[in-house]
C-alpha cells in the first residue's frame, strides 16, 4: 500500500491467524530471504498488535 501524500513509501500488510503463525513465518526460507536481499532498502519495521 501507499498514500496518495507519500507515494515513494510502501506500506506491506501481512495477517496472521495468531503469534504462532507470526513466529513460523519468520523463519521459512522465503522471509529470511526477504530479510538478507533488503536489508538496506527496509528503513523501519512496525509490528500493530490488532
């Protein structure tokens, strides 16, 4: 996602059924892959509880 007012931010949205889901997500090998190749592109991480 991203706002009309901040077009070169991007806003990712992921939902999971609980924090056990969360916890086995971060370590299959298509997030950690995720995680090395943007390690510099990523400026910040915000985890919401909802």
């Amino acid at each position: 996602m991203f706002q009309k007012e901040h077009p070169n931010q991007i806003k990712i949205l992921e939902i999971y059924a609980n924090n056990e889901a969360y916890q086995s997500h971060l370590k299959t090998p298509h997030f950690l892959l995720y995680k090395t190749s943007t390690l510099k592109m990523v400026k910040s991480l915000k985890l919401n509880d909802l």
